[in-house]
C-alpha cells in the first residue's frame, strides 16, 4: 500500500494524555504507522501498554519469539566485535587518555558489546530486561543488571563515560525518557551512542511503490518507532546532547533490489546476511578498517545503509 493509499493524517491520544497526530505512512487493521508531529518520528498507533512490554522481553522474546537469537549471536560474535570496535575506537578518541572508561550498554542482550568493551579493558556494565540473555551474559563473567533501564536505576549504576544503546530505541514507547535517563548518567563531556534500523528510507520505498514488495520491515508486535537518521539525531539534540558523528552498515534492501528476495526465504535471507558479515571482514582482514568506516560514513551522509549509527556528545557544562 502506497502513501497514496492512505488517510492523511491520523490523531491518537495515549491514555496518559499525550497526543500524537501526523500522516500515515502505513495501516494496517486499527493499527498504523504515522510521522508523528510531535514526536518528529515515526511511530505505531496505539502504542501496547507497558505492563505488555515488559511481560513480551522478560517472557517470551527469547523463549518464544527469538529462541535461535543467542545462538546467532554467537555465530555473528567476530563480525558484531568488528562493529563494535569501531565504536568503541570513535567514542574512545573524545575521552580523557589514561584513565580506564566506564560504559553502560543499555539493553545489552546476550552481551556482545560488553564483550568488546572488556576486551579492551574498559569497565563494562550492561542492563537487560530479558532473564535468559541475562544468564547468558552473566556466566561469561560480564556485569549485567536484569531489568529495564529507567531513572530508578541511575544511583545504583552510577555514573559512565559512554552509554551504548543498540537497536533498543525502536522496541519502547518511551525513547524520549530513556534518553533522558541516559543522559542523567552521561559524565560531561561523555557520549551516547545509538543505532537504530533506519527504516522508510528510499531503497525500501522504491520497492513499495513500484509493488514488488510490501513493507516488510513494519513488525508492530516487535518495533514501535521507526528511525531516519534525521529523526534519531533531532530527538538526541532535544535531549541535550551535541551530535558527533553518524555512520551506517551493509544494506539488507541492496539485495532485494538486485533480485533476492529474502523476505520470504529465510535460508536465502541467511546466506545474504553472511555475505554482508564477509564484505566487513575481508576489509578488515586486508587491513583496511578506516576504507571501510569512510565508506559507512559516506553512505550514512546520504541517509543510506540498514542502521542509523549515530554518536551525541553531552555539553561539558551539563
């Protein structure tokens, strides 16, 4: 269904009072995605309750819906350290030389990112709503605290250097008071890092428009918000911070415009994720890590590539 197709715009009022209205940019049933104006994202309407939340990611998002997760997450472990690297390596040439950072990875899963961190030394702290990816991480040896991260947490945390949040943002319905709280236990100076999957974007239209394929990418029951790097980085501006930097990874949609469709394959689907893992690693097995990143950085300026990495700086006087 084409933006055409739809309403133009749609109102709904949360039962807290907020009120979100904007133009559709999907539907279906009682439930759509509208560009909310007073979010400045993309958002599902009406948004689950957080009673339903917390339930889904301590009960059955491992258990039930993602039960191979773990696993796969150790199969991608080389190319997610590779990823993750990076990041550390950008956030780590902002912060004072000498001292040991501290991080905190807000919904850290199984803890691929605080593997990274702690390899490199750094004191690592993950937080977790999931109970499994939590007995996980923690017979590694990693600190990981169960439960969701919210303000009631910050004293017992305490304060970081670096707070990472990876594809977190699109699965609550709260992004602006979770990074109010992360911003809360940023030290001056420190820096957010966030990525998201960065969805709408014109790869993904083109093929919805032409109708070869629907809008694969919108799983109401999974993620609720739906990113651009526009829209991440004014919603990190509005939450006090300096933007840095932006970068992306491979796009999944390249493939479906060259004919795979994985959408419907799963087997397929795999064998193009390894692709993808194997252009990232060959680069950097030919030691050309910084052609890689320029290249991400390259598509990321133009809005292109499957996440929206971006890098927010808190000002040394907050």
């Amino acid at each position: 269904m084409t933006i055409e197709q739809l309403a133009i715009n749609q109102h709904w009022t949360s039962p807290s009072g907020c009120k979100h209205s904007g133009q559709v940019s999907w539907q279906r049933g009682e439930q759509s995605v509208i560009a909310c104006e007073s979010c400045g994202y993309k958002h599902l309407i009406p948004l689950p309750d957080t009673l339903h939340l917390q339930q889904f990611y301590e009960q059955q998002f491992y258990q039930q819906e993602r039960p191979d997760y773990l696993q796969a997450s150790q199969d991608d472990q080389q190319w997610l350290q590779l990823s993750f690297n990076t990041r550390l390596e950008k956030v780590a040439d902002f912060l004072l030389p000498g001292l040991t950072p501290r991080v905190l990875d807000i919904g850290c899963g199984p803890g691929s990112f605080l593997d990274a961190a702690v390899a490199r030394g750094w004191e690592a702290v993950g937080v977790e709503p999931s109970p499994v990816a939590v007995e996980f991480g923690v017979e590694k040896g990693l600190d990981i605290r169960q439960g969701f991260f919210s303000e009631i947490m910050l004293a017992e945390l305490g304060v970081f250097d670096m707070v990472h949040m990876s594809e977190v943002l699109e699965h609550i319905p709260n992004p602006e008071e979770v990074l109010a709280a992360a911003v809360k236990c940023l030290k001056p100076g420190g820096l957010l890092t966030v990525s998201v999957p960065n969805d709408f974007n014109d790869f993904q239209q083109a093929l919805v428009n032409s109708h070869a394929q629907s809008e694969w990418w919108v799983v109401p029951d999974h993620h609720l918000n739906y990113f651009s790097f526009d829209s991440l980085e004014l919603l990190l501006q509005r939450s006090g911070l300096n933007l840095v930097s932006r970068s992306t990874n491979f796009p999944m949609e390249m493939f479906l415009l060259m004919g795979q469709d994985y959408t419907q394959n799963p087997v397929l689907g795999k064998q193009l994720h390894n692709w993808r893992k194997n252009f990232d690693l060959q680069l950097h097995g030919y030691g050309q890590d910084q052609a890689l990143e320029r290249f991400y950085q390259a598509m990321a300026a133009a809005g292109y590539g499957r996440l929206a990495i971006v890098y927010a700086q808190k000002p040394d006087n907050k």
